[in-house]
C-alpha cells in the first residue's frame, strides 16, 4: 500500500466515523430544499409587491367623484 494513498484517506475514514455518509447526503437535501423554498418565498414577495404598488398607483389615479358634482361627459 502506498503511504500517500494511505494519508489520503485518513480525513475520509475519520470523517465516515465522525459523520455516516447518509447523513451528509439528507444535509445535502434539506439544503437544497431550504435554498428551493428560500427562492420560492423571494418570488412570491416579489410578486406580492409589485401587486401592491400598482394597487396603490391605480388608487391614486381614480380620485372619488365628489356626489353633488355631475357625472363626466361620455367622449363623442
């Protein structure tokens, strides 16, 4: 057996000890999956506030008509 190979794999028999590789592999999802579900939440907010600006903006650009005033003119 060659002494480098061996040095080598000292971190990864210790870390086998330490941590099981299944283990790593579901950290590996469920980072995955939070990344996933972090993006989907970032969108979605996104979303919601455009939404909400151009609720905002379309508000705003409908003043109330006051009740004592006559209706607007129809364009001819």
């Amino acid at each position: 057996m060659d002494i480098t190979h061996f040095f080598q794999s000292i971190p990864d028999k210790l870390g086998n000890l330490i941590v099981p590789s299944h283990i790593l592999e579901t950290l590996v999802i469920m980072k995955t999956a939070i990344i996933l579900i972090t993006l989907a939440l970032l969108i979605s907010s996104i979303a919601l506030l455009i939404l909400a600006l151009s609720h905002h903006r379309s508000k705003k650009s409908f003043k109330p008509i006051n009740p004592n005033s006559s209706p607007p003119a129809l364009p001819k």
